[in-house]
DNA sequence: TGTTGACCTTCCCATTGTGGGAGGGTGCAG
DNA sequence: CTGCACCCTCCCACAATGGGAAGGTCAACA
C-alpha cells in the first residue's frame, strides 16, 4: 500500500522508528526536517519512510548515528565511490570480532569463577575471594552493544 | 609495600580506579564515605584500597554498578550463600552468550554484504541497497559492551 | 620567606540513544 | 458537543565516565 501522507505515529509503524526517536534524529540533524501540515504536524510521505527504514536497518546492525549519517549520505549521493561503504562495513565487523574476543574472555574467566564454587549453603565462595584478587593488565570490557 | 594513609592519588593508583570513579562510587553510595584528614582531604588505607581493587576487577569482569553492589555486600557478609554469588556469575555468563550470539548474526550479515561490495572507485554497492530494505523482525543489538 | 607546581576539594557539563511524562493543541467519530 | 486518540514542544532520567573551572593545601626549592 503507498500512502504519501501520514502522521508520524504511521510513519513510525512502517518504519519501525519510534515518533520520539524520528523527531530526535531530525533534531539533531541526522534526517532533514520533513514538511509540515497547517496544524504543524509532521507529514511523511513513502520517501520518508523509506529513509527511516534504511536508518532503521542500520542502526539494527549496530552503527552508530554518526556512521548511520554516513551511511545516508553515501547512499543519496549517486557518485560515491563503494569503497567507502565496504570499508566502513569492514570495520565494523572488526569490532564486533574484537568485542566477541573480550566478552570470550571474560566468560571464559568467570566459568572457571563459576565451576570452583558449590553454588549451595555454604559460605565458602572462591569467586568472591578470587574477585578481590587484582589482576594486573585487566582493562574493561569495550562499550557499546 | 604496605601504607595506611594515603591520598586519593595514591589510592587511585594502586587500585586502578580513577579518582574521579573513586569519588563518584563514594557519592551514589556504592562505597561508605572514607575518613577525611583536617584539611579535608580523603584518607585511604590498605583495606579501602582492597575494596577498590574488588570493584575494579567485577568492573573489568562487566558487572554493573548495581551488580558489584550486592558482590559487594555478598563479599561482606561472612554468613551468605554461596548460591546467590553463583548465580549472579551465571546469569551473567548467559548474558554474555547471548549478545555474543546476536553479535555473531550480525556480523554474518555483514560479511554476506562487504562480499558482494566490489569497494573500489564504482558506485555500484549492494550494501547499500541492501540496507535500504527494511527486514521483518529485525531487533535491535542488545546495549552494554 | 615566598613562590611554584602538584595535589586536593566541590560543582557543573557532555557524552549515547532512548524512554517517560507534563502541559497543551487538533481532529475525527459517535 | 464531547471524548478519545492523536500531535506538538520541553524537560528529566538513565549508566558510567571524562573534562574542566574555581578554589584550598602542601611540600620543595631559591
């Protein structure tokens, strides 16, 4: 169904995008500012939507809004070279591997943290004595997902 | 070396927590409020410093906030069950399973579009297009890490 | 003694992305 | 005409951390 004029609560159901979060990104610049209607709301048109949707599915496969900008603006410009769009994949995939390697640490740790203690009654708890046990290079868990 | 006077500096460095985390943890009462000295410095001696370090380390393990807290009256509390220590350790394992799961199905999909991406001069670019179709149930990367 | 520099203190602001809610206007259906 | 479901803009909150300003303190050195 193609429909060019919609409120935003429609245009958010089609989209996925939450109305709170389409007039966030249109605040702070990531979409342009859509046209109003005399009573001042917002009307989408399919346009629209699809953009919110592109901003949707990117934002799903974890890029930041920074990189979503990118992303939006690599694809309306009809020149762009694709490499840049591969690359920017690309390291995103290197770090989601790089935050799969920490996070495996991590688990690989506390499993052995878990294994050691009885999990019961008793008081008797390895993990917490092995917590208050300083390591010497640990560095935190990277952020972000 | 052991030292039982020492300013936040110090206390910061041996711990590896930053002063800043040190007075923030004191103010959202994860931590009591330590001895001040008459000039109204902070003064730490070598058990507030182990308790530092315990926070440092269930930070670096991932643990929120909230979660070191009660580790940390768990750690306390000579009486408690080793039960709730483990599973606070498990459920913590699950979690990491679990977001390592969905980072993994990202990250095919990713590769499934870099591969078909020529990433040169062309403008040609299948990611692109790609993100540009919404997908069904697609749901966001879980936050944290 | 006086100055300098390295500390310490508190307080405020920014970050990232999202939700909640107040307080008010609008529009359609009964 | 009334009620309800929308829409609008603002402000607040989250988690955890860093940055920086404005001011007090202390030790060393000339």
């Amino acid at each position: 169904m193609v429909r060019t004029s919609m409120n935003i609560g429609d245009a958010s159901e089609r989209s996925g995008v939450s109305a709170k979060m389409i007039r966030y990104y249109e605040n702070v610049g990531l979409l342009p500012s859509v046209p109003r209607r005399t009573n001042g709301y917002r009307d989408y048109g399919d346009q629209e939507v699809a953009v919110l949707q592109f901003v949707r599915r990117t934002r799903d496969l974890g890029f930041s809004l920074d990189e979503v900008s990118t992303l939006l603006a690599l694809w309306s410009d009809k020149k762009r070279p694709s490499r840049e769009v591969k690359r920017l994949a690309e390291d995103h995939i290197a770090d989601l591997e790089r935050r799969i390697r920490e996070m495996r640490a991590v688990m690989k740790t506390l499993r052995g943290l878990a294994k050691h203690c009885h999990g019961d009654e008793r008081s008797e708890c390895p993990i917490l004595d092995d917590l208050a046990t300083p390591r010497k290079a640990s560095s935190p868990l990277t952020k972000r997902h």
